[in-house]
C-alpha cells in the first residue's frame, strides 16, 4: 500500500487564523504544498504568495493543445513566477500543472501581438528561448530582471509572430545528438537561470 501524501485531520485544539481551512482541519490536508501551507485555504497561500513573488512572468505557446504547458505551469509556481501567461488555445491540459495552477496567476492572450500589449503594459522584456539560428547562448546572458521568458510548442518551436516581437531569443546549449529538448524542460532550465541570476545572484558574464 502506497504512503499518502499529506497530512491527517488535526489533533488538538484547533489553531486560531482565518487562514486556516475548517474543512482540511476536519479532514487533513493531502494536497501538493509544502509544509507551511498545510491546512491553509487556498486563497489565504495565494495571497502569502503574492507578498513574495518574482518578478518575471513565463509565457507558453499553445497553438496545438501543447502537453507542456502543465509543466511548464507546475515550474513557474515552483520558482515563484509573477505569472504564466498562455497563448493561443485558452483551454490547455492541466494534468502536468498537479493542480499548481490554483496558486499561480494565468492569463490568456489570443496571439503574439496581445501579448506583447501586456509586456509593454507592465514594463516587461519579452524573452524568447528557442534553438534557432542566430540565438544568444542563455548561458552567456544576462537576463532582465523583470523579463517574460516565452516559450514555444514541443516541435515547432516559437511561432514567427513571437519571434518578432522578441528582444532576445536565447538558446539553450546541448551536446549530443537531438535537435532539441522538451519545452516543459526547456522552461525549467531558463526559469533556474534567471533564478541564479537575481535571487543568488550569478549573472553570467556577457564576453
């Protein structure tokens, strides 16, 4: 028999808060966070959250019904993403998110040039990370602080209407034989970047 996630009901006298949930008290918690929010209401975590996050956002393509985008969801909340912001499609599988898109602020842009109104809007650099010809080594940028890094579908890539509106693209080095990596970790790996960059501040060197 698997161990359950999570906690069981409370014992004791229950703790005084509005932030706590009377329901997961009763209950317990089995939900994915991490201890400091067990037993929390959701919207309570939410607004703890808020106090603390990040400022750059992630935008994700979603032209095809990309099964990427719930990871990618899943890393943003990880990492503390101001928001996620999908394009295209507004419906997206939310399998690969575990439900972290609760915590998190989606929005929904119809195409590349909405999305560049809401960059501009809130004074964002509108980052795309793709292998394409021509793309700065990530690993050499220094990436804005307050920034969107976007990203496209598994196989097609950034769309042309999002390469234009890019300041940057930047790519992500590989070694061995594929072409390419899969977006969900391709988001990971440019969110930990900018993460390194101005939380523990190793910004690469730009020579």
């Amino acid at each position: 028999m698997s161990e359950q996630v999570g906690v069981g009901p409370w014992s004791g006298p229950w703790p005084a808060g509005e932030h706590y949930d009377p329901e997961l008290l009763e209950q317990g918690d089995r939900r994915n966070v991490v201890d400091r929010y067990r037993y929390w209401r959701r919207e309570a975590i939410v607004a703890d959250l808020d106090t603390r996050r990040h400022p750059f956002h992630v935008a994700v393509e979603n032209w095809e019904h990309d099964l990427n985008i719930g990871s990618v969801v899943r890393t943003a909340n990880a990492f503390l993403a101001e928001g996620v912001h999908i394009v295209g499609q507004r419906r997206w599988n939310r399998r690969g998110a575990m439900v972290t898109d609760r915590y998190q602020h989606v929005h929904h842009h119809p195409d590349a040039a909405a999305l560049v109104d809401w960059a501009l809007e809130h004074g964002l650099d509108i980052v795309g990370v793709d292998n394409l010809p021509g793309a700065v080594p990530l690993e050499t940028y220094p990436l804005p602080q307050n920034c969107m890094l976007v990203f496209g579908q598994e196989g097609p890539g950034l769309s042309p209407e999002t390469r234009a509106v890019c300041t940057a693209v930047l790519s992500i080095a590989q070694f061995g034989s594929t072409r390419s990596i899969n977006a969900g970790a391709a988001a990971a790996i440019a969110m930990h970047a900018w993460v390194r960059a101005h939380v523990f501040g190793q910004q690469p060197n730009p020579q």
